[in-house]
C-alpha cells in the first residue's frame, strides 16, 4: 500500500493552477464554478466544522475542571467529552490549510504519528518529575508540540498509572490534564474565530486576484480543496489504517493513533465522516456534477459513486468503532478490507476532477498501489 500522495493528483492540481487560457465550448457549456465551491466549502463545511471541534474542546476543559479525580459519573462525564473532541477533531482535520496552519497548531493539536515515541516519553518523564510549568497553559503553550495535544491529553488521561496514582500524582496528573484541554481548547477558539471573520485568510479564500497573497486564481482555492481531500484519504487509508498493519510506505509497523484509550477507530470513522462531509455538504460532488459534459449520466453515477463508497467505508469503521483494540484477532480482516472502498474513492475522484475540468490526469491515481 504504497503512499502515491504526491504522484497521484500532482498534475491534476499543476494543471488546475496553470488553467487560465481561453475556454472550450465545453467550458462555455458548463464551466467549473471555483467560487460557488470556495464559498459552499466555507460556510457548509469549514466554519460549522471548527466551530464543532471549538465547542467540543471547550466542554472538554469544563469537565475536567469540574470532575478530574472525581466520582465515577464524573470519569464517565470526562471519557464522553475526550470522544466528542476526537470525533469534532477527526472531521476537520483534513482542512490542513489556513489559521490551522498557523503557530504549529496542527502539531500542537495532533502530533502523529510519533514514531520514536517522543511526546510519550516526554510526558511520562513530567508525571514522573512533575514540574510546575506543566500545570499553566500559558507556560505549556510554549512547550513541545508533543505536550499539547490530544495524544499527550490520552497519556495522561489513559495512561497505565492513571488509575493507580497517589494522591499528590493524581492531583498534579489533573492539574496537567486540565492545562493541556485548556492550551487546546484556546487553539481551537483562535482557529474557528480566524474563519469565522471575513477579513484575513477568509477575504483572500473568497477574493482571488493578482494582488492575493494566498489564492491569484479562483481555480487555486479548488486547488486547496483537492489536496485536502486527497491527503485526507491518504491519511486515513495508508497512516491511520495502514500503519498499524505495516501496509504504509515504509512497510514498518506504527502504533495506532490513540490507541491507548482504545479510540484508534473513533478517530478513523470521524475523519471518513469528515471527508464524506466536505465532498458532498462542502459542494465537491455538487461542483462535479454541476460541470458535467456530454457524459452527464456517467459522470454524475461517478460523483455519487465516491460518495457512496465513502459511506461503506464509514459502515465498516462504524462496526469497529467500539473496540479496544481493533488491529488484532476478528477484526483484522475487516480493518483490512477497510482500505478497498477508500482506495476507489480517493481514485475516482481524482480522475473525475480530472475529466470533468478538461485535465489531463498523467496516470492512474492507483498506479503502483
């Protein structure tokens, strides 16, 4: 299952940016709308997303504040808030451009995969040394990325010694829980309040032009939600899913992202959900379908076809979700078979976007996987 990232849209998305000669008559007949998309994504799917992770992130530090070292109802108040979080993060994740991109905050709210183990080591040597600094937000701000966010909040939270601790490790494991859902309940306000406001990054997603710092061509927003969709899927298919099994690029095995609170699958079924939700509510399929030619019957059956393929995905995650540790025993297969209907997606949508914009797509988008 080898990572084909870079390979598989490049010339589509080289070819979309260059776009800018005179129009065909098929482009005439049913040109490709960049700014309806543009602004569909943003209202529809953008803002609605961030704002869900914002207000997630938010009960989070509220319930840990109010419950952390508490009573059963309260563990149990605080477990339901880290899964709503994961789910709002999973789901807009794949939006890796814009205010996400600014201050490492998609680091500092996910820092994965961590292949030499280095925000757990770091964390478990603060539990152990307990250092005051770690216990101000402000302070942990400026940390390691790897402190921040919701792994290092996993370690914290399900770590093996979070059941057992003495009183002076549980209290400061609390202080330190709070802290780190405070600094990412903070991340994810700025975020959301920066694509809620219609200056800034917004004005430029929404204006193209010469003079744009960020987007000189409408097709270049349509650009940037090509790659997330595509990266999405790649990361979902060959890092979440593949990397556990040793399937991904370097044929190395990696540990599920939060595996240790048993929450790999919650997160893989959020962020199908999330990218279902940016092609069909986010406008893909509608600004696909909108743009058909002469084949309009194949290509809307296409459209509706990644879609649909996005959903069985979803059912099989859906299935797995409630398990602890879904890359073992049973369910192996199925997790493995998950890889299948992600793979047609990713690839039919390619080609499509290819077709439908007059692109050439320079080879199968699952060539060499």
């Amino acid at each position: 299952m080898r990572s084909w990232a870079s390979f598989a849209i490049a010339s589509v998305l080289l070819a979309i940016a260059s776009w800018g000669g005179p129009a065909s008559a098929a482009d005439e007949k049913a040109p490709f709308d960049h700014g309806r998309l543009a602004r569909q994504a943003l209202e529809k799917h953008i803002r609605p997303g961030y704002a869900r992770f914002a207000a997630a992130a938010k009960s989070l530090h509220e319930a840990i504040s109010a419950g952390c070292g508490g009573n059963a109802a309260a563990r149990t108040r605080i477990d339901q808030a880290f899964d709503a979080v994961v789910t709002a993060w999973g789901r807009i994740e794949h939006i890796t451009f814009g205010p996400v991109t600014a201050e490492q905050r998609i680091e500092r709210i996910m820092f994965w995969p961590d292949r030499r183990g280095i925000g757990a080591r770091q964390v478990a040597k603060a539990l152990r040394e307990r250092p005051s600094d770690v216990l101000d937000s402000d302070q942990l701000s400026k940390k390691s990325v790897a402190m921040q966010g919701l792994p290092a909040l996993e370690t914290v939270l399900f770590g093996e010694a979070s059941s057992s601790a003495t009183k002076d490790a549980a209290r400061f494991r609390c202080g330190f829980a709070r802290a780190i859902a405070d600094n990412l309940s903070r991340i994810a306000e700025a975020i959301t309040s920066e694509w809620a406001s219609n200056d800034g990054f917004v004005k430029s997603w929404l204006s193209p032009g010469p003079d744009n710092p960020n987007f000189l061509k409408p097709a270049e927003t349509t650009i940037a939600l090509a790659k997330a969709f595509d990266l999405g899927l790649e990361k979902v298919r060959d890092q979440r899913v593949g990397g556990p099994l040793g399937l991904n690029a370097q044929r190395r095995k990696i540990a599920p992202a939060l595996g240790k609170s048993g929450r790999s699958m919650l997160l893989i079924l959020a962020s199908i959900d999330g990218l279902r939700g940016l092609y069909v509510q986010g406008g893909m399929e509608q600004a696909l379908i909108g743009a058909r030619k002469d084949d309009t019957e194949n290509t809307v059956a296409l459209a509706r076809l990644v879609s649909k393929e996005l959903a069985t995905a979803g059912k099989t995650a859906s299935a797995l979700a409630g398990q602890k540790t879904p890359f073992e025993g049973a369910s192996l297969q199925r997790i493995i078979a998950l890889g299948f209907p992600l793979k047609n997606a990713r690839s039919t949508a390619a080609e499509l976007f290819a077709d439908v914009t007059d692109l050439p797509l320079g080879f199968n988008a699952s060539d060499g996987d």
